[in-house]
C-alpha cells in the first residue's frame, strides 16, 4: 500500500542551523510527493511539491528533491528563523487513483521549533 | 478571495454523545471538500471526500458520517462517540490548478477530545 514516514519530532534548533526533515515514502505508479506546514493557530498550506523523479521543490528558502531511487523526500533549509516555527508534514497523492487526486496521504507530521 | 471556516476549534465530549463538526467554504464554487483526522501518534488520514452536493464517498469504515446539504458547505457526524474518535479534525476543499495538480487548501482544524 501507499504510506509516508516523517522523522520523529519535536526538533528544536537555533536560528541560522541547517534544517534536514526526513521523508520516505513507498507507493506504487508514480506518485507526487508534497510538504505541507502548519504555522500556530493557522490551517496546512502547501509549502513545495514535486510530480516526478529528480524534480526539486522549493518555496521561501526550503527545498526537497523527489529521489526515486531511495524513495525519499527530504525537507531541507540552509538557515532556519524564529518564523519557521511550525508543525511540517510530508505527503504523496497516488498515481493513477480514481478518485479526487486531492486523496492525500500524509506522514505523522515533525514540530519544528526555533530559539532565537 | 477563498477562506474556508471550520468550528469549533475544540470539543469536549462525552462517550455516546452526538457530534456535528462545521465546514463552510467562500469564494468558490463546486470546490471538492474532505474531511481528514489526525489520531494520537498517527498521520493525517483521509476519511471522507466529496465531488458535489449529496455525493459523499468514505475512504475508511469508522463511526462517522459527512454530508453536504449545500454546496460550500461539509459537515462530520456522529451518533455516538466513542473514545477512538478523538482526534484532530481538519476540513479541506481543493481547487485544480494551472499545471492541472490538485491544490489543497486547509481549514484551521478542531481537536475534538471523547472522555
């Protein structure tokens, strides 16, 4: 079956670190894979995507690149802020699902939290 | 522009009490919505999505029901809670986008607790 698995969090880091969120996914077909975050008090909103293999994924410094041959997506920035604070989640929607492709399936999530 | 209101952002219910969860959505029309929960130590799991008013499909067999009386609006029910149904609720309606992806849009969530 479909599922994603995320490094288990809390993550605490100081301002300015290098920030590396763990992905795996197993899927069958060619799935897109996405990292979602949550800031306090606000709904999940789509940070970057990727539809196909060696696709990179970036948005507001983050990055993650779709690797097929390890079945990985990992969330990377090179210098977190205070702002970044939030829970991320990453996700894949299955190819070639016949129903909504809005049929998600996301990891348990990883808190973020950074110290000034 | 679109926003999407869920309520109420937390619930404290008895076992075999009746749940009714809200979802509206403005500024679009015939938006797909979904209902997802997130168990203690658990992912974002799909439970029900819906295309249009009335049309309602179940991703997992559980305890719940959705409908969609209206066509921005999505509800969660149940009869009877029961203790495994406590969870964070999150309502969501997507839009396809330009490059022909579905976009997700969320909605804040109720964390819904069963004592």
């Amino acid at each position: 079956g479909n599922s994603v698995t995320q490094m288990e969090g809390p993550v605490t880091l100081s301002e300015e670190a290098f920030l590396t969120i763990n992905c795996t996914y197993t899927a069958t077909g060619y799935p897109s894979l996405f990292w979602y975050v949550q800031y306090p008090g606000e709904g999940l909103q789509l940070l970057l995507k990727a539809t196909k293999a060696d696709d990179k994924g970036s948005n507001k410094g983050f990055e993650a690149t779709y690797r097929k041959e390890t079945t990985s997506f990992h969330l990377e920035k090179g210098s977190v802020q205070v702002s970044d604070s939030a829970v991320y989640f990453c996700a894949l929607s299955p190819w070639g699902y016949g129903g909504s492709q809005g049929n998600l399936i996301f990891g348990k999530g990883t808190k973020l939290s950074v110290k000034p | 522009s679109q926003t999407i209101h869920q309520w109420p952002a937390t619930l404290v219910q008895p076992v075999g009490s009746p749940l009714s969860l809200e979802c509206t959505v403005e500024g679009t029309s015939n938006p797909n919505l979904y209902w997802y929960r997130q168990a203690a130590g658990r992912g974002l799991q799909l439970l029900f999505y819906s295309v249009g008013i009335g049309q309602i499909s179940s991703e997992v067999p559980q305890n719940l029901s959705a409908s969609r009386p209206q066509d921005r609006q999505f509800i969660l029910s149940s009869k009877k809670l029961l203790l495994s149904d406590s969870g964070f609720y999150l309502c969501a309606w997507s839009v396809l986008g330009g490059s022909g992806m579905e976009k997700l849009f969320f909605g804040s969530g109720t964390q819904l607790s069963v004592l």
